[in-house]
C-alpha cells in the first residue's frame, strides 16, 4: 500500500483515539488510564508481532537503537498524563485536540530541521505560520 493510505489510517485511528480519550479523562485517574491505554497497545503490538512472525515477516531488531522507541515510550507517556490531565480540566474535544496535535507538528518541524537537517522550504515556513495563527484564533474561541 501507498505511505498515503497509511496516513489517512493513522489520521482517522488517532482520532477515535483522541475521542475516547476525551470522554474517559474526567472518570478515571490519568494515570489509571494511561495504564489501561498503553497495556491495551502493548497488547495490539504483541499479537502483531506474533501474527508476523507466524505470516514469515521480517523483524528487524538492532541493539543500539532500541533507546529511541524507548525515549518515544517515556515521552507518549508524559505526553499521555498531560493530556488525560488537559481533558479532566475539562478542555472541548474541538480546541483541545487541534492544539494538541498543531502543536506536535511545530514541534517535530522544529525537530526534524535541527538534528535530522531537513530543509526548512518557504512553504514549510508559511504552514508553520498558518498553524501559528491557526492556533491562536482557536485559543480565542
């Protein structure tokens, strides 16, 4: 399949996600429900894992990465408390959300120039400013 359709399944997956995660944030403990979020994902990888190892699938493991989806982990779950924590504060689905993941999106442009030196294109920088003040109008509301 074309990187594309993965990216509209990641898209529409993430926002179920973010759905359930809203409605579960003010009736549980966040960190009650991140337990229940990630054991539940980790559950997800495992059988997957296992599917593609019995379908003869390649999988790739090299020790001296293995500390990045490590580091990606400890981050998911700050950002996971944080974010159960945002919507027990009762912050709207339709401000919340956006801010969040507008903000990943800075931050990981930001990211990616600085160490990974991807270009920073005129383009680039015009959606950067769009998603500024995207965001600034949405905070407003």
């Amino acid at each position: 399949m074309h990187w594309l359709t993965f990216a509209v399944l990641t898209a529409s997956s993430y926002g179920v996600y973010n759905f359930f995660v809203k409605i579960s944030a003010n009736k549980l403990s966040p960190t009650i429900a991140i337990m229940f979020l990630t054991g539940t994902a980790f559950l997800v990888a495992a059988i997957s894992t296992i599917f593609l190892k019995f379908t003869g699938q390649n999988l790739t493991i090299t020790k001296n990465v293995i500390i990045y989806p490590v580091l990606a982990g400890l981050f998911a779950g700050v950002a996971e408390i944080f974010y159960l924590l945002m919507y027990s504060k009762n912050a709207p689905l339709s401000i919340g959300l956006p801010l969040v993941m507008s903000g990943t999106i800075i931050v990981a442009v930001f990211l990616g120039i600085i160490f990974l030196k991807e270009d920073l294109s005129v383009v680039k920088s015009i959606g950067i400013l769009i998603t500024i003040i995207g965001l600034l109008i949405l905070t407003r509301s």
